[in-house]
C-alpha cells in the first residue's frame, strides 16, 4: 500500500504544471497530511522530487511547492522501424536530453540490428554525460505483432527473418538494462500521456502513422493493452468494401488499402512514381516520402491518393472512437509528418459525421503533442510508466 500511495502522490505531481503542495495533495489524491509529509520526505529523499519555493498571499503560512526532479531518474528509448531506428535518453518529467538515428541494417539478419542498437545505446549514454545509475531501463517499440510475455518479436511486416526474435532478452544482455518492450502503437499512446500535455489526458485513441497503421487506446488515463499485448490491431476493420483483396480473405481492409506500402505502390501505378521492385523498409518510406512531397507541389494525382487515404483512415478511427466512445482521436507516428496539414483539415469532419455520439460530445482530432520521436519518447515513457505510475497490481499483498 505504501509503495502505491507513492506512485499516486509522485503522478499527481507530475500532472500538475507548476506542482503540488502538502496542503493541494491531501485534498486531490484523498491521504492524511501525515502520510503525505512522510510520503513527500521519502520522495525529496530519493531525489524524485524537489521543493521549488514557496506560494500563498493570503493568511497563514506561505506553502511549499512540490515538483518533479528532471534529473532524478532518466530512461532510454528506442523505436524498432524497419527503415530507421530511433533513440532518446529522457530526463523524470519526460523531456528528451538526448537524440540520435540510424538505418535499420537492412540484411534478414536480427542480430546485426540487435548488435547496431546495443552500440547505438551505449554511445547515446556516453555522450549524454547522464550518470548510469540513474537510468532506470531501457524501452523498445517494436512493430506488433509481439509476444509480450516473451518479449519476442513475431513477423512484423518489413522486417524479414524475423520470427519469434527474442528482442527483450538479447538486448538485456547486450546492454545490461532492464529492458521493457511494448507494441509501437501502444508506445506511442503511452508517450502522449506521459509528455503529450493536454492531448493525452482522459480518454483518447492514437493512430499510429508507421510502416503500418495500428492505434493505440487510453480510457480514463490508463493505458489498453489486452490479454496478449497486441490490443490495436485494426489492419483488417474494412473501409472500403470495393477494395483490393487482404490476405484475410476480405477486401478492403486497412491493411490492404491505406497502409503507406499501398499508397506507394498505387502512386507507382499512377505514374506519380517511379519503380518496379520490391518495397523494403527504405524504400517504402522513400516513396511514401517522394509522394508526399508531390501531393504538396501540386500533382493532382498525388493529391489524389492521399485524400483517398485520409478518407479510408478516417472510416477505421470512426469505427474504434464509436465502440470505445472516446473524447479525442489524436494522430502520430513516423509516417505522420508529411500527410498532417492534409489530414487535419480533412478528418476531423469525416469522423464527425460517423459519430454515433455526435449529438452527447463532440470529437476532437489533433496531432501529437509529443513530435516525430513519439515511437522512441514512448518506449523511454514505458520505464517510467512501469517505476513510477500507479497500478492496481502494486496493491497486491504477496503471501
């Protein structure tokens, strides 16, 4: 119980924008003065939080105000793509102290990407002059599909031979962390609570922008991952029942008619595009990149695809705002950047009119708070989540 009323005390802090007093704690998370003053003592103790000055310009005693300590605990994050890999080192109240990049290895072979992020995560520690003891652990997205309770890695698409990688494990080894994996998807909804600011409170959808198309979901603040890990998995909700066929055996699913590979490969069919071969990891995000850019400087055809693809998008975030009745669907992801100025002027009115709520609550539609690392922030955030939030499990005595 201890252990929890702490994590309780420290997220109410860390929600707050300019910090807590005693006196505001014991009235917003319901514990006696006392135990917050013995909680607060053990908090500044471990160097978590720290007292900022003083507030008050009525009677009595000015109070003291609580505040996260930046520099009290750090997490590292990267986010597995099979084009580029991601990396940030991010300080207690989620801001990012370190950043780097580098290409995917691109040869079938998981242990030369393993290899490649182990020497990436070390010199990323190194060059931040961050004291090692205080990095909690490491965090991975990896694209799903993923096998959460042993941390393997089970065919993600784009990645080839990479079947049942037992990433958790291999990178624990290769770096001495504690290592923690998670869906890219449900990373990216974990970064938006943890540094997303008002865009990642309440209950929201994150539609995942990547390689694939995948969301994340929070209800109430808290984080849904399902029984296996794997919640968020929309590539086979159908948006266009004309469609191409999906490997399913249907047509028109997300997978099949609206991922970043299908619009590349229609802007090649088109004559937007130029190429025959096949669409790796790099070459996916190259094009996806080349047909943005088209779409932008005017090429109708171009324009074309991408509006076509914000319809298509909007139908399969209309389906999951509807069956979890959500307050904000909010966009990210790698691939987020270059369709944002289109989608936002398109979107949120197509998911207005498919809104069986429309007439209770409105839907918001925005973009990230978090920026392009969201991926990588969101993985660090999972080892803060992890150390420091408030879960249920945590009240369970052990006998």
């Amino acid at each position: 119980m201890g252990d929890f009323n702490l994590t309780v005390i420290l997220d109410a802090v860390r929600r707050s924008s300019g910090g807590l007093s005693r006196v505001e704690l014991a009235q917003i998370v319901g514990l006696s003065p006392q135990t917050i003053s013995n909680i607060s003592r053990r908090l500044l103790d471990q160097n978590l939080i720290v007292e900022a000055g003083k507030e008050g310009s009525g009677p009595g005693k000015p109070r003291t105000i609580l505040r996260l300590n930046p520099s009290g605990m750090y997490a590292v994050g990267v986010h597995l793509d099979p084009a580029v890999s991601t990396f940030v080192l991010l300080d207690l109240v989620g801001a990012v102290v370190q950043h780097s990049q580098i290409r995917t290895p691109d040869n079938g072979k998981p242990d030369a990407v393993i290899g490649a992020i182990a020497a990436e995560i070390e010199q990323l520690t190194q060059s931040s002059g961050v004291d090692r003891t205080k990095i909690a652990g490491l965090g991975v997205a990896a694209p799903g599909p993923i096998d959460h309770d042993h941390g393997t890695v089970v065919e993600p698409p784009l990645l080839s031979g990479w079947d049942r990688v037992p990433l958790r494990s291999a990178l624990a080894d290769a770096t001495g962390l504690e290592v923690l994996m998670d869906k890219d998807v449900t990373s990216a909804a974990v970064a938006e609570t943890w540094a997303g600011g008002a865009s990642g409170t309440g209950s929201f959808i994150f539609m995942y922008m990547g390689t694939g198309i995948g969301c994340g979901i929070v209800l109430n603040d808290e984080v849904v991952r399902g029984t296996s890990g794997n919640a968020g998995e929309i590539g086979h909700i159908i948006v266009d029942p004309d469609g191409p066929p999906c490997d399913c055996g249907l047509r028109g699913c997300v997978k099949s008619s609206c991922i970043p590979q299908v619009l590349v490969a229609d802007a090649r069919a088109a004559g937007v595009l130029e190429g025959t071969g096949p669409l790796s990891g790099p070459a996916v995000q190259e094009g996806f990149a080349r047909l943005c850019e088209a779409a932008e400087t005017g090429n109708s055809a171009a324009a074309a695809i991408i509006d076509r693809s914000a319809v298509l998008v909007a139908r399969a975030a209309a389906v999951v705002a509807n069956t979890l009745d959500v307050d904000r669907v909010v966009f990210g992801g790698p691939f987020w950047g270059p369709l944002s100025k289109r989608y936002l002027e398109l979107v949120p009115e197509l998911i207005r009119q498919n809104s069986d709520a429309g007439n209770i609550h409105g839907i918001e539609v925005v973009g990230t708070g978090v920026g392009e690392d969201v991926g990588a922030v969101g993985a660090a955030s999972l080892v803060l989540e992890h150390t420091l939030a408030p879960r249920a499990q945590r009240l369970l005595l052990e006998g």
